[in-house]
C-alpha cells in the first residue's frame, strides 16, 4: 500500500460529548489501484459503549442509529457527493447524493453493489474497524483532491449518540455538511498524499 497518511483525529460535536471514549481517529491510505482503505481505532471503556455484535456481511439501512464509523467522499466543483456507512457487526451501506440531502436513485443501484470489505477487531480498551473500499465506490473521474468527510456515530450504553467528525461546521451534527468534508487526497508523482484543507 502506498499514500498512507497518519491517523487523523475525530472530534466530538460540542453537544455531543462521550466520556467513555479517550479518543477516535482514522487511518487512510490509497493502493495503486486506486482502492481506499481506512481504519478507525477508537480508545476508551468499550463496556460502556454498545458495539453491534458480528453479523453476515450485508447492506442494511439504519446503521448510524448504533455505533457506526462513516464515509463521506465527493469530487470538488460539484454538489454530488457518496456516503458510506460501516457497522463493526460487519454490515455496510452506501448512498448517492446529488447535492445536499438530495437522493441520487440512478446512481444509487451501482454504487450499493460495490460491497467494501469490513474487518472488526476489539482488545482491551481498543476497537480496530479496517474497511477496503474499491475503487468503483468513489465518485467518477479523477482521484486527484476527491474531499473525504471522516465521520462516526458512537452510542453508549445508556443509548445516548455522540457525533465525530474532523470538523462541526454547524450548530448540530450533521455529516452532509460540505464544510465538513474536511480532508482532501493529492497526487505527487502519482504517489497518493493526504492534507488537511485549511479554507
């Protein structure tokens, strides 16, 4: 794999805190391919959260209502843009959008049969959600500066939701927020690198 970057911090929504969880970041990295693959580890007392249990690697809807790590990727200078969801029970969902909250159905079919691969794993205080994403998932065209929203929804097990994001851009979470697409992919050479967007 090449293009890896560090782990990128998520951040709690300020109306959102969850002392049960030290910390949450992401790892994201390209294959020559042009497959991306992101791994969130989140640090803390993983008793005091609800984790779905393993189920079979399937679509389903409704999984940002339980701890769920999320995706969001779109191509600059358009308002269409891809969410993906994935559930460390091993499920997944995809969505289309053509501009903000707005369903793209045509699109939506193709994109729901690009399965990711999902690998979960908890130890101690840490829980490791590995996701491979193809290629064909992500918006068409070029790979050059694609924005990626890094999100998650972490419930604890008093049921309350709390919402991470590398940037809150509003007064209430919410991950369909463009500003919230806060991370941008590069290429040098061909060799993929990851920035932070400073504007």
């Amino acid at each position: 794999m090449i293009g890896a970057s560090d782990s990128i911090a998520l951040l709690p929504h300020p109306r959102t805190p969850c002392p049960a969880v030290e910390a949450l970041e992401v790892r994201v990295d390209v294959a020559p391919g042009g497959t991306l693959g992101l791994r969130y580890r989140l640090h803390g007392d993983l008793a005091r959260l609800r984790i779905p249990s393993p189920r079979p690697a399937s679509r389903a809807d409704g999984l940002w209502a339980h701890t769920c790590f999320e995706f969001f990727v779109a191509a600059p200078g358009t308002g269409a843009y891809r969410e993906f969801n994935f559930s460390p029970s091993g499920e997944w969902a995809a969505y289309a959008f053509r501009a903000y909250r707005e369903h793209d159905d045509e699109a939506a079919p193709a994109l729901a049969a690009v399965a990711p691969r999902i690998v979960t794993h908890a130890a101690g205080r840490r829980l490791d959600v590995d996701v491979r994403l193809h290629a064909a998932a992500l918006p068409a065209g070029s790979l050059d500066d694609l924005q990626l929203g890094l999100t998650a929804v972490i419930e604890d097990i008093d049921g309350k939701r709390s919402y991470w994001a590398l940037r809150h851009p509003g007064p209430a979470p919410d991950f369909h927020l463009r500003d919230g697409f806060a991370l941008t992919t590069g290429y040098v050479a061909k060799i993929p690198r990851l920035r932070q967007r400073t504007s």
